[in-house]
C-alpha cells in the first residue's frame, strides 16, 4: 500500500463517517456469526490500541 511520505510519522487525519459506517456493517455481519457480545468485544480489544503508541 503506497501513502503519502507525510502520513509517516503524523495521522492523515480523522476517518471520514462513510468509512466508519462501513466498519461498522462489516463487524455487523461478523458478529451475528457467534456471540454477539463476546464477538464486540473482541472487535474492542483489537481497535482499542489503533493509534497508540505501546512503549
């Protein structure tokens, strides 16, 4: 995946509300495949430390 040079060390930006719509169907169909509140919580714990820096 090819981005920007200036995206490197910085964040683009907020996520445009159509993308996160997008996630948010996609995880919906995802979870009706199991326990729904074990299957979001999984999703939490993976999206929880997106844009964080882990020292």
């Amino acid at each position: 995946m090819k981005m920007k040079a200036s995206w490197r060390f910085d964040t683009p930006g907020p996520m445009p509300p159509e993308a996160v719509r997008e996630f948010d169907t996609l995880i919906g169909k995802v979870v009706v495949q199991g326990n729904r509140w074990h299957m979001l919580e999984h999703f939490k714990g993976i999206f929880r430390g997106i844009g964080q820096q882990l020292f």
